[in-house]
C-alpha cells in the first residue's frame, strides 16, 4: 500500500508540473538528439541523489547519444531524484492545460475553512493566476469563526498564487531560502505582497507579475492548517511559509514530501510536433527555523488522521472527521 500511495501521489506531482509549465517554453529547433540534450541539461541544474543510477543512465545511453526512450529516461530520473520525471508530449495539448479551480469557503461546526486546491496554471496565465490569489484572500478576510486553511489534496503546481494568497497569514521577510545543487543559498522573500529572490532559474513570468494589496491578520490570532499525505510539492512550500506565522499550528498527516524546486525544460522531437517534458529538481529549501528540506515531509504539530476525502470536493463535515474537529476545537479554546 505504502508503494501505490507514492505512485499516485508522484502521478499528480508530474500532472501538475505539465500543467504548469507546458505553454511557457518555445519549441525551438535544433540538431542534438532529444537523449543528447537531455544529459547536458541533466549534468547542469539537476540536484543528482543516486549517483549509481546517473552513472547507469550515462553508460547505458553513452552519454544521451543512444536515448531514444522518454519511459526509460522516466524512471532514471525518478530515480536520481523522487520530484524529477520525463514525459513526452504533444505540441496540440498547449492549449487546454488548465484546470481553473478557484479557493472556496464554507462554514461547518463552527469553523470557517478555506479549501485551497491545487494551482495548476500556465505561466502566462497571470489572469486566471491573480484571480486565484485574489479570492483567497478575499475569503480569508472574509472569514469570523476560527480560521481553518485546508491543504488536504493539494498536490501542488505553481506556488506564488498559494502563497500570495495567504500572504495576509504570513509575516514579511524570508519565507525560506533555496539552496542549488552547488550549495548556494538564495533567500525568497515576501515583501509589501509580492515575492523577490529564490533561484533564478526556477522563477517564472507570474512571480514577477503578481502583487497582492492586501492587510496582514493580526498575529493573535489562531490559524488550523489541514494537511495530509496527497499535500504535495508547492501546496508542501506553501505550508512553510505559513510556518513563519507563530499562531499558526498544522493538523493532519505527514504530507507526500516533495520539498524540492523544480525547472522544465521541452526538447522537442524533429518534427515539432512531439517533444520531451524534463521535470528537473535543481534547489532545495531551508527553512526559517534552520530546518533543510530536501524532499522531506512536512510534520503535523497535532497527528490526527482525516478521512480520505475526494479530490475535488472535500468534505470535512463528515461523521468520521468528528476526532480532528474535536481536537480543532480543542485548540482554538485553548
């Protein structure tokens, strides 16, 4: 069970890095082979954590020349590093690789919760992208009762709508800092409701063009954060940075682990019209309290297990979910 677990979570993780990447990068011809340009990117930015297996790949395709096969340089990948993957694509597929889910709220047991899905959105889809932001803030200003930001589910995509959106939670400074495959560290901050900084190489078109007007939540107030073993990747990032906020306190499971940064790359085939989607993990994160995460998962302060709820419509009033309000309860009158 433990095995097909990380199978579907790794599965959503790769969804949502196509999604979120796809329609950023121009096919742009050239006369290396798919396999040769995928070493060379390789060997540049990605944080290699199976040495045995690079050194296989390398050896087994001599260096790229004979790589014909997206599957095999698939699973090398995952297994040089867990948050890397290849897959090929379809030039035809750019134009519907959004899923537009905006954040919703609802009122249950005397709890407001803030249900924040995934943001899988293209890069040059600052529209749909400042929507997102925008409404989550709106509801969390919005909100009366006890505070609940729901995380469970989401497994990632971009992470400068999440964490923007939440910014009013989240204290001005450096979230984390990003550290590359040289050890370097750079720090991310969130300043005046926009982000600056990180690792160059993993920043994209919305992080420069998205800014939230917003009013920080006053630091006594208590903040529940839900999280479960499908939060993943940028939903993981953004639990970090809403670690900074002392009030802030996380029920639930430990979440999928997928702590890394990642950079896509298209190599598109001769033809132009299929091309190779590299998902490469080039940084890690260091957290404000000097904890490194480097694909590890974020740990709940209070363990409690949440029924598996459905992905697209959670619904955390159920009967069996009567242990977690509780302790919520618990907590907030604490």
């Amino acid at each position: 069970m433990k095995r097909r677990k990380w199978i579907f979570v790794g599965l959503f993780v790769v969804v949502a890095g196509i999604v979120s990447m796809i329609a950023h990068f121009n096919w742009q011809s050239t006369t290396q082979t798919q396999g040769y340009q995928a070493i060379q990117l390789i060997e540049k930015y990605e944080i290699i954590r199976d040495s045995v297996s690079w050194q296989k790949l390398l050896k087994t395709s001599d260096n790229g020349k004979n790589l014909t096969d997206v599957n095999q340089l698939n699973v090398y990948l995952q297994a040089i590093n867990k948050h890397s993957s290849a897959v090929e694509i379809d030039k035809n597929a750019q134009s519907s690789t959004s899923i537009r889910n905006l954040p919703t709220a609802e009122v249950t047991r005397g709890f407001t919760i803030i249900n924040v899905p995934s943001a899988f959105v293209l890069d040059s889809d600052d529209q749909f992208a400042n929507e997102y932001l925008t409404e989550l803030d709106h509801l969390i200003h919005q909100s009366s009762n006890n505070l609940v930001i729901n995380l469970i589910n989401n497994t990632g995509g971009f992470f400068e709508p999440m964490t923007l959106g939440v910014s009013s939670l989240v204290p001005d400074g450096i979230i984390f800092r990003e550290i590359d495959k040289n050890k370097k560290s750079y720090p991310l901050k969130l300043v005046n409701g926009q982000l600056t900084g990180g690792i160059k190489s993993t920043r994209t078109k919305l992080m420069a063009k998205s800014q939230l007007k917003t009013t920080k939540i006053s630091t006594k107030r208590k903040i529940a954060v839900l999280i479960n073993g499908r939060t993943g990747s940028a939903a993981e990032l953004t639990a970090l940075a809403l670690k900074n906020n002392p009030q802030v306190k996380f029920f639930g499971t430990n979440t999928a682990g997928f702590t890394s940064l990642n950079l896509g790359k298209i190599l598109p085939d001769k033809n132009q019209q299929k091309a190779w989607w590299l998902n490469l993990t080039v940084g890690y994160v260091k957290a404000v309290d000097g904890k490194l995460y480097d694909n590890q998962s974020v740990s709940p302060d209070y363990q409690v297990s949440i029924a598996d709820l459905s992905l697209n419509q959670p619904n955390l009033a159920m009967e069996s979910n009567d242990e977690l309000f509780k302790m919520l309860a618990a907590w907030f009158e604490a």
